[in-house]
C-alpha cells in the first residue's frame, strides 16, 4: 500500500527557507486569506476523518501553535521519533509558555486536557509520522502557513481569527446559533479607525472573540510607536474579556504569538462586577465590540453596548456593531432611553446587508461617548452614513472579497464624511434624534435621483418587504 507523504514533493528545509523569504515582504492579504481558507479546509477534513469533536479543533489548533512560541519545542519537534512523545512534548510547550504569559493554571489545564484526549484517539495515534494527517503534519502546516501571518507585526491581519472562521463555516454552521457573529477583516480596521486609536490610548474588548479587534487596534498602536515602546502596548494598553472556552484559548493565543508577556484577557462574563470594576479602574478610553448577537432568554446586544460605555471613562468613544433592529425606535426602549441618560450616540452607519456573509446579519455600527448624556437639541446632531457599498463583492469559495481593490478609497470616502460631518445625497445626512427614534440614515437622508434606477426602487422594496417579515412585523 503507497505512503500519502505530507511533504507533496517540498522539503521541510525547503518550506523553511520559503517562510523566511516571505517573512522579509510585506504578505499580501489576498495571498494570506487564500492560504488561510486553503490550511483551513484541508485541516477540517482530517480533523473530522478523525472524529475530534467541533469545539476541540479550535483549542487543538491554538494549542500547537502555542508550543510552537517555545523555542525548546519549535527547535526539537521534527526530530521526534513518536506520536506520545510529540503529544507530551507539546503539552510540555503549553505549560511553560502560559505560565510565562500568566495564565492561570485552570486554563493551561484546560487546554492540556484536551490534548490528552486527542492523545487517546486511536485513530489519530495510528497515523504514522510520514503521513499526511499525522500530529507532525498539523505542526508543520501550522509552523510553515499560519504562524508567519500571525507574527508579521504590521499586519493587521487576525489569521488566527480567520482560521477559526473557516472551521465553523467547514463544520456545517457559520456560529451564529451560538450567539458568534465572527467580525470581517476589513470592518475591524475601518472601526479601529472610526475609534482613534493611538499609541497613547487604552483599548478593551469586553467580547473579544479570537481577539480581532486588539489585533487590529496593536497594530495600528505599532505603526505610530518605536520598537522601545512595543511592550508598553502589550502589556499596557489592550485588554479583553471573553466567556466562551475556545474562543478565550484562541485571543490569549493571539496574544503570546504577538509576544504579549502579559496578556490581559479576562476568563469570564462581561457582567461579573469584579471584572469590570478591574477594567473600569484602568480608565480606558476606547472600546471596540461585537457582541454577542442574542439569543432567545439571552441579553440583547445593546445591553453589551450599555455595558462597555460604563467601563470607558468619562468622554471615552465606544465603536460597536450591532444588528440593525437595535436602531429601530420601536425595539429595545428602556435600554435606549437608558443609554441616551447617561452617553452621547455620535454616529450611525448603514453597512452593507451582506458584510457578515453568509451569516444572514443586516448590521450597522454606532460611535458612542461615554459618561456624557445625549442632547437632543444639540446641534448638528447625530451623524448618520448610508454605507450599504464596500466594494467587497462574492467569489466561489472565496466569500465576500475585494476583487476590484475598491476598499481603501472608499474606506477613506466614509471616514473623511464623518470626521467632516458632510451632508451628501445618498450618502450621509445629520439629525437631532430621541432615544424613541430612528437611529438609521435611511430616516434623515435625501436620496442621489441622478443615479437612481427602476432596478434600485423594485430592489428597495423587496429588500424592505423581507426584512419587515425577518422581524415578524408582517405575515409571511
């Protein structure tokens, strides 16, 4: 019977000298998504051949690449002549390099347990070490495609995120029947953007997910700063919190990649005063989020929203997105009048239905201040974006991708329209609102007539028909 070598006709030396040829040019992110989705995939069909369970592959994954930051490990392991001693080595790895990090033990054990019942997985163990699918070809792939992206330090580019992405699309779901909406690339920098994030301001995520969102705000933080003040901006200006197990080993492991020594991500629920008095006494002044999308019994998302404003201090700014029915007038009243008593809405902005593809999620983004009550006379009032065009279009196997290279001049179009406060048909428009009133620039905007078409208006009441029965305001 032949052997399915893992190599496919490339030596490890010869994979090695192409990671250190990559590692001196800026990756390109088309080229980094298209290896990312391609590792993914391939990764997902061997981990189900061999029946681990779906909320282990994430932790299994993160876990490796974990041992791989320890130099010890990363120097020895393909010198290693068996399947337990790898699978020792690595837990070895993790241990040291959480406590290193100063995680706490509960969570390193975590992480070592599940790789002890992968460890009792005959048919994991049963593959030989020359073969594709081997515990030594998983290392590998993930030394050799995943590990460069995550190290590139100017990149802000979650690859970690994005990988864990593509297992839930590949496991059947795309997460949101757990309440995880996984945020796109390019909406986390345009609101790492929108925030202001700089060297000199603290950032928090109180959902922080695979850690998207600290990525993408250290990276902006790095591109401002000398290397001498890098560790400051680890240790010192990105914190986390995060409930979800997996999702908790993933932005830690985001972090240490990152060669956070110290990494601020909190174990636990957002709500737990305890953690949030720690976090409110850090005076933070931007927070970045995407929460949970509801579920039925559960909180809803603007409720997260009021949760993360009242940990930034005093003129703070809180970016969020949030399903559009959170800017409805008619949902959610009591926490909209609660927000509106006690923070200012600075902006909101229609973004594109299909931005979260192929999550079904009509979403929009709030810029909000904190501890300073809304003024509803106060003129100009709110500034409200009719961003519905990314210039991200859909391509077989590819997802939502910016095939044209539009994203950056129109990324630049909506930042410079907010910061000016321009009014511009079909695009943004200012009101002085109520918490009881629209919070959407489809409201309080003039509509751009020399570019409408009869294909625009059949479009708009289809699209609005549909989504008045999504929210059970019509019969279907």
């Amino acid at each position: 019977m032949a052997i399915e070598l893992y190599t496919d006709n490339l030596t490890l030396r010869e994979m090695k000298c192409d990671v250190k040829l990559v590692k001196k040019e800026k990756l390109q992110k088309d080229y980094s998504l298209d290896k990312i989705r391609e590792t993914a995939i391939d990764m997902h069909n061997c981990l189900r051949e061999i029946a681990v369970r779906e909320e282990h592959k994430p932790v299994f994954i993160a876990g490796i690449l974990i041992a791989l930051n320890n130099d010890d490990f990363s120097n020895v392991y393909q010198h290693l002549n068996s399947f337990d001693v790898i699978m020792s080595n690595i837990q070895t790895a993790i241990e040291k390099e959480l406590k290193k990090g100063g995680i706490r033990n509960d969570r390193t054990a975590y992480i070592k347990q599940i790789f002890k019942m992968l460890q009792d997985n005959t048919r994991f163990s049963s593959i030989q070490l020359i073969q594709k699918k081997s515990i030594l070809w998983y290392i590998e792939q993930l030394d050799i495609t995943i590990k460069p992206m995550m190290n590139y330090a100017d990149s802000t580019l979650d690859a970690l995120g994005v990988f864990y992405h593509e297992f839930i699309k590949y496991s059947g779901g795309d997460g949101s029947g757990l309440g995880i909406v996984l945020t796109p690339q390019h909406l986390t920098e345009f609101m790492v953007e929108l925030a202001g994030v700089n060297k000199n301001l603290k950032v928090v995520d109180i959902c922080c997910g695979s850690g998207s969102f600290l990525v993408t705000a250290m990276s902006k933080m790095f591109k401002e700063a000398t290397p001498a003040e890098y560790d400051t901006i680890r240790e010192e200006r990105l914190y986390g919190i995060e409930f979800d197990d997996g999702l908790y080993t993933l932005a830690v492991t985001n972090m240490i990649i990152r060669n956070d020594g110290k990494s601020n991500i909190y174990k636990g629920d957002c709500f737990d005063p305890q953690i949030a008095g720690k976090l409110k006494a850090l005076n933070i002044n931007i927070g970045l989020m995407n929460p949970p999308y509801s579920l039925k019994g559960g909180k809803v998302e603007l409720e997260f929203v009021a949760q993360l404003l009242e940990i930034l201090t005093a003129g703070g700014i809180g970016v969020v997105v949030v399903p559009m029915s959170c800017a409805i007038g008619t949902k959610h009243k009591e926490v909209r009048e609660r927000l509106f008593g006690k923070h200012t809405l600075k902006a909101v902005f229609s973004m594109p239905d299909d931005i979260f593809y192929p999550t079904g999620t009509n979403p929009c983004v709030m810029v909000w201040q904190a501890h300073i009550p809304h003024d509803s006379t106060q003129e100009p009032g709110t500034f409200f974006g009719y961003y519905k065009d990314d210039g991200f279009v859909k391509r077989k196997k590819l997802g939502r991708i910016d095939y044209y290279g539009r994203w950056e001049e129109i990324k630049k179009q909506w930042l410079k329209l907010y910061r000016s406060c321009d009014v511009v048909d079909g695009l943004s428009a200012r009101a002085c609102v109520k918490h009881s009133d629209e919070w959407l620039c489809e409201a309080y905007m003039k509509t751009d007539y020399s570019t409408l078409k009869q294909d625009d208006f059949q479009k708009t009441v289809n699209d609005y028909l549909a989504y008045l029965i999504k929210m059970g305001e019509v019969n279907e």
